[in-house]
C-alpha cells in the first residue's frame, strides 16, 4: 500500500476500488418497539463467502490487536461477555454482535472513503485492525455515550484482511438499548463520531452525504395521493405505493440508505421486540440482493455476483441474536446470557449455516463448540 497525502487507504481512488475488489452492499436499519424494546438487524453482501461463524467470547477473554508490522497493538480483556458474526475462523474479526448490556455493533464496508493513519509508534500502542474495532466496542462498552467517550482510546490502523487481501475500507454503526445510535468512520486518518438519528447505515459515500441526501427525497409517502385534474382530464393514482413513487429502487448504497430509512420511519409501532424482530426480517428482505444480479464491472480482477450472504436481527431487550443465510432462510436464534453460561470461561462458536449458492443443500446446522 502506498501513503497518500500523508495517510494509508486501501485504493487510491473509489473507481480503482469498484474494479480491483469484491463489494460489500450491507444495508442496516433499527425498529423501537412500544414498550420501549429496541431491535437491530442487517444485511451482509460479498462477492465471496466469508464462511461467518458465530463466536461467543464470555468476559475475561483477553484479545491483542493486530498490526501490519507484526507486532502487537493493543491489548486488552472483556469487561462483557459478547457474540458475534466473524470473517471466517478469524474469530476476533466481527462484522456485526451483540453483547450481554444490548449493546450491538455493525460493521460495513466504506470503499474509497476510509482515510486510515500511518502506523507510528505512538499509535501502534493503541493500534487495532478496521475488523477488530466492533470486539474491542463490544468487550468494553454498555452505551453509545461510553463509546463516545472513549473512541480516542485506539487507533485503526491498515491491516490487510487475509480474506480478501487487502486493507478493508470500513466504517461501524453502534446501537445501544436506550435507542441512541452512532456512525464512526476513519476519516482524516482519526475515528468521527456521528449521532445518527436515522439508525441506518449502508456504504459509501460518508454519512453526513447519506444525511444531506435525504432531503432529495421530502415528497415520498406511505399515503395514498388524491387526483388531480388538467382541466377536464382527471388522474388518479393506479393503485397502493403510489405515494412513493420516486423512491429509489436501485442496489448503490445511497439508494439503500433512502428505501431503509422510508421503512423504518413508516412502519407502524411494534407492539415489543418479538413482533419487532420479526417486522425488521421483513424490511431487510427488501435489500437481499438476488445472486446474477449485481455483477462487477468489465476488468474486474475476480469473477464475482454480489449476493446476500446473511441477515441478522439483535434483540437489545432479551439480548438474543436472530439470524438467516443464503442457503438456510429460516430464522435461527441464540440467547446470548444462555450461550455465555455454556461458554463459561472459554470462546465457543458455530457455524451460522449455508453462505453461498453451491452451499444450499447443505443446511444442517451445528451445535457450539
């Protein structure tokens, strides 16, 4: 990798990094149930399988950050026990998890956008890799505020993911159960913290973009439009939707983000979690994104469809982890204070099932181990 004015990306440029690597088109979005219940969930897109598993690390774990040098960043033990879905058997690697205070952490990939600092050794003491930060949030932390307050504490430094072979451009939602959420993204080489009142998150471009966008989109709405007239010629709407006609319906990320925040701000009060977790399967199944239809550009240095690997839904009240994958649609759970007592003192895991087409018929599950 080469330092670009002074800090390490994983491209050069947002066209290099559309042509050189698979893409990452999570959608995540978050439903607040009537009785004050929060869910969480999202969706994990990837040109390749990454063969996620669920690992359960129970407090007391000790984890060592990873460098690019080799030698190690920062160490430090859970204060919470947590779950979550890995990269592969890298199980300190988490795309997305919850742990036992209900506080879930997601993260998504940021092409062309991430601006990580070049390692120093200063910063090497405090230095995680991008796909470490959510165990670091996860074995520490109990709200957003704490996060906030403590994110000067590490360093995200460019580490190259084995699995795909490169530096992932990433950046993090983080939801706690009182509802607050935040966007952190490396950019100038430093983590910014954003409130984000919407509670989604997709890809790039950065989040104050995907906020400023939103207001392209004031005319949409669940309601049913009246005629209207041009002079004696009456129009009428042809059926139910037609208040949302203009939404974008497209796979780029900006698109995503507008249909998810329409869904979540529209759809009616969850009467608790259980009805929420359900509901939230429902939106998600609007981003799943068919395999054959979301292909790479001409050049491009792998042959791959993008599809939807997983989708996973976090009770932050009952603290348990719903999930679903490509080859086995039917929801599965795990309740995490239940996981944490079969743990004991050691990180356990599981396979979370079937990630890719050629994986389909293979859809028995295993038990933690």
């Amino acid at each position: 990798m080469k330092a670009r004015q002074g800090f390490w990306t994983a491209f050069a440029m947002f066209g290099m990094a559309v042509v050189m690597t698979p893409a990452l088109a999570c959608t995540g979005g978050a439903l607040t149930a009537k009785d004050g219940g929060v869910v969480v969930g999202r969706t994990l897109e990837f040109g390749k399988p990454l063969d996620s598993q669920l690992a359960v690390w129970p407090a007391g774990s000790q984890f060592s950050g990873t460098t690019e040098s080799g030698n190690n960043g920062l160490a430090f033990t859970s204060k919470y026990g947590f779950i979550g879905a890995t990269v592969g058997t890298v199980y300190d690697q988490i795309l997305d998890g919850l742990n036992e205070k209900g506080l879930n952490v997601g993260l998504f990939y940021f092409p062309g956008y991430a601006e990580y600092p070049e390692p120093t050794p200063e910063n090497l003491a405090k230095g995680l890799s991008p796909g470490q930060i959510p165990a670091w949030i996860l074995a520490n932390f109990a709200s957003v505020d704490e996060v906030k307050e403590n994110i000067d504490r590490i360093a995200a430094l460019p580490v190259k993911l084995d699995a795909i072979g490169i530096v992932p451009d990433v950046h993090f939602k983080v939801q706690d159960a009182s509802g607050k959420a935040i966007t952190i993204e490396p950019i100038g080489g430093e983590l910014k913290v954003y409130d984000n009142p919407v509670r989604v998150l997709t890809n790039s471009p950065d989040f104050t973009f995907m906020l400023t966008n939103l207001n392209t989109y004031l005319n949409l709405s669940p309601g049913f439009p009246k005629p209207r007239k041009i002079g004696d010629f009456e129009l009428a709407p042809f059926g139910m939707g037609a208040g949302a006609v203009g939404m974008p319906g497209d796979f780029t990320a900006p698109s995503r983000f507008v249909r998810m925040t329409f869904f979540t701000q529209n759809v009616p009060e969850q009467p608790d979690t259980t009805a929420a977790v359900a509901t939230l399967f429902h939106l998600l199944n609007n981003f799943d994104i068919p395999y054959g239809s979301d292909q790479p550009p001409p050049g491009s240095a792998e042959n791959y469809d993008e599809f939807t690997t997983w989708t996973a839904v976090s009770d932050l009240e009952k603290v348990q982890y719903h999930w679903k994958t490509y080859g086995h649609q039917s929801v599965r759970v795990v309740d995490l204070r239940e996981a944490l007592r079969q743990a004991g003192d050691r990180m356990i895991h599981r396979d979370m099932g079937p990630q890719a087409p050629t994986d389909i018929s293979h859809s028995t599950p295993v038990g933690m181990r």
